[in-house]
C-alpha cells in the first residue's frame, strides 16, 4: 500500500519553500527628505487635462494651506536631469534629481 505526501501530512497541499522576499521598508523618510520637491497652486479654473501652475509655495504646508483657502488642487513638481552611463556594454539611461537652489 502506497501512501501520498499530502497523506502524511494531512489534507493540505504542500506550500512553496521560499516565499517571495520583501524589501525592507525604510521608517521616517519623506519625499521632503529624500527628492528636492516644488509645490505650486493650480491656476483656478484649469481644466485638468495638463498641470496649469500657478504661484510657489516655500512648503507643502503651505501649499496645503492655501489650496484648501482658494479651493484649488496643489501640485508636488520634481525636477530630474536626464543622464547617461556609458561604461557598460550598452548605454544605460538614467535620471538625478537637480538640487533645489536657494
């Protein structure tokens, strides 16, 4: 008499060895601390097919702030420069974040 794995086991189907990894998750960073962000007003009246920027605000507070008194949407803009490495086989496109000036 033959008897299976599940059978030995009980009724349920083995499960896989490895599950997938996670990657570990990173506490107490923000898109302010990591990526040079802009915040604009949008222009009222703008249809919302493209972004229509209106004035800058210093802070997302304050971005926050004063969309919410003009009763408009708010606009988070990060500027990237294009790049290329070329010190491999094939070039590889690549984008960096361009520094905020102050």
């Amino acid at each position: 008499m033959e008897t299976s794995a599940a059978e030995i086991h009980g009724s349920k189907a083995p499960q896989a060895a490895n599950p997938t990894p996670r990657a570990p998750k990173v506490k107490g960073l923000t898109r302010e601390t990591t990526l040079p962000t802009k915040y604009f007003l949008a222009k009222p009246g703008a249809g919302g097919v493209a972004p229509a920027l209106d004035r800058e605000c210093p802070t997302e507070a304050e971005a926050i702030a004063e969309a919410f008194k003009a009763g408009v949407s708010y606009y988070a803009v990060i500027e990237y420069r294009a790049l290329v490495d070329c010190s491999g086989r094939q070039p590889v496109l690549r984008k960096e974040a361009v520094k905020r000036s102050s």
